[in-house]
C-alpha cells in the first residue's frame, strides 16, 4: 500500500506547476480520503489547503448559511443531489471543465442537468453491510433485499443515517419512493423503523458501527465496506435483489468563492486520473468518473448489481428534497421503536 500510495503521489505530483495562496474546501468523502487529498495536493502545488470535514447534508445546510458571504470555494464529494440543490438555488457557479469529455456519461449527465454547475466525480451503489460474526453468534440470516431487513429477528439490529444530514440516507428514501412508489415507500420505512437502533447523523457512520460490532447490519453506499473489511473488521456487502440506487459523487466551485482561480485549479486537478485513484489508496472504492482512471478491483462490479432507473434531476430538486425529508420526519422518525 505504501508503494502504491507513492506511485499516486508521484503521479499527482506531475499537475500543475508551483503556485501560492489557498482554497477552502468542504469535503463530503471519507476523512481519510478528505486528508489525503488535502495534503498531496498541497504539497505539489503549494497552495495551502483548508478543509472541512461534513456530511453532504451539512454541508448544504452551511452553504445556505453561509449565501451572502461564502467561506467556501469548492465542495468536493458527498451524494450528488445536494449539489443540484446547490446549483437550483444558485450557491454554485456554472464551469465547463476541458476534461468532460474523458468523463463517463453518468458524470458528464449529472454536469449538464445542472447547467455545469457541478459535476460527477465517483459513484457508487446503496446496499447493506453486515458484521458476519454477529450474524453467526445471533443465527441471523443475510439480508438479500430490502423485504429481509422488516425481519422481527433484526429489531434493534440495523442502522442507518438520517435523511435530513445524511446524503446516503436520502438516496436510501428516494430510492425506495421509486421502486415502489411513494404509499408503499413510506409503509415500508414505517415497518423498518421498528428495526432501527438510531438513526446516525453520517453516512458512513453505519457499517462503521457494523464494523466495530455495535450494529450488525447497516444500510450504506457498499463501496465503504471494502475498506473497513481491509482494516481487519469482519465486514461484508451486499445490494437488494429488488433493485437499488447509486449516488454520483459530486464537486462544485462555491458561487462567491473568495479563491476562485484556486478553485478551479483544484477542480480540474481533482478530475484527473492521478488524483482520482487515491480514493483507493485512500481506502475508498467508488467508481471513478474518469474513464482513464484504474479501477481497483474492489471497486463493486456495476454490471453486477440491478440499479432502478434513478431520476437524479427530480430526486436532486430542493422542494423534492424538502418534501420527503418533512414526510420521512413526520410520519417515519416520530414513531416509537
């Protein structure tokens, strides 16, 4: 790993030429994805770095906060429906980056839907993690699909993030409000809530939990299990036989951005291949958006995997957003458990 790890240095190294000054980033990944980023790219470029570390929720919350004097220049990772909420209340700026072309369709798509004001930069399935000895020591079955996870036995046994600081937990709910229509999504969170120990305000918080055997199933993108499987937890994933949904992890420039010649710079940088593939480094398997990037085999096999056809410029819409949320609040997360 640490070969590898310099082999990504070296190459992101070769990026641009020395420069000054600084850029303000929230990043919505991974913290150690968030601090590998940060360093590599401010010791081969020199400018300085300052990151902070937030749910894609959060990070909406405090971009609306933040509006009339932004302390944000770009935004990169978390699911990518609050970066189209961000771009439809214009607290991002359109940029066309000369690299959409080398990007995947789904990455370049979720550019255009909003008018160039973000841009995909990984994806990855939802799916669930288990802890595979607490499912032998409680003679509990895998779940294979979202029907399993109502099973009475999995009471107090499962955890998921809220929808209302969680990008996850919302691409769970709107997932579930298109592959069984709204009515039946919301009976069914009504059901699964019986089995929900707490609801986290993260996330990746979930298969963490899993992975540390404070939970024994987690709904979660299932790129994070690879990584916490690889940190010696006994950690699997799996996608529901029904169907499921996949984020697009995104990056926008901040609308307002006190650095904005070093945002951009960052931004065509996080895009290149080099910088992209230390997201496995990094322990991260999302699919990279750019086609030239090497994928690591524990990156989850899309062809694999029975996605629904999800509507990303419906589901990224901030009265859609709202609506649900409130509903999910109201009508979900009130009940006793």
């Amino acid at each position: 790993m640490k070969k590898q790890l310099l082999a990504t240095l070296l190459a992101a190294s070769s990026v641009g030429a020395w420069a000054e000054g600084q850029v303000n980033i929230i990043c919505s990944v991974q913290a150690e994805w968030c601090n590998m980023i940060g360093t590599v790219y401010a010791r081969t470029t020199g400018i300085k770095v300052n990151l902070s570390l937030k749910g894609s929720g959060e990070a909406l919350a405090q971009l609306i906060a933040e509006k009339e004097n932004p302390k944000t220049d770009i935004w990169f990772g978390g699911t990518g429906d609050p970066h189209l909420q961000a771009a439809e209340q214009g607290l991002s700026i359109e940029y066309k980056s000369p690299s959409l072309p080398q990007l995947h369709a789904w990455a370049q798509q979720q550019a255009q839907q909003s008018g160039f004001k973000t841009v995909g930069i990984y994806s990855g399935p939802l799916g669930f993690g288990y802890n595979t000895e607490l499912i032998a020591k409680k003679k509990l079955a895998v779940p294979k699909s979202w029907a399993d996870l109502l099973n009475p036995a999995l009471k107090g046994e499962v955890q998921v993030a809220n929808p209302a600081s969680s990008g996850t937990a919302y691409t769970m709910v709107a997932t579930l409000v298109q592959l069984m229509g709204e009515d039946k999504a919301f009976d069914y969170l009504k059901q699964l809530h019986k089995n929900i120990s707490q609801y986290s305000r993260s996330g990746t918080g979930p298969i963490k939990a899993v992975a540390r055997g404070e939970s024994t199933v987690s709904i979660s993108f299932v790129h994070d299990g690879p990584g916490e499987k690889i940190n010696g937890f006994p950690v699997e994933t799996i996608t529901p036989s029904e169907g499921t949904g996949a984020e697009i992890g995104s990056m926008s420039i901040i609308k307002g951005a006190r650095n904005l010649d070093n945002a951009k710079k960052f931004y065509e940088w996080a895009l290149t291949p080099a910088a992209q593939e230390m997201a496995a480094a990094a322990k991260q398997f999302q699919l990279p958006s750019n086609k030239n990037a090497k994928n690591d085999p524990r990156i989850p096999d899309f062809k694999k995997i029975k996605f629904i056809n999800y509507d990303y410029a419906k589901y990224g819409a901030s009265a859609e957003r709202r609506r649900l949320i409130a509903k999910w609040e109201k009508e979900v997360n009130s009940l006793p458990r």
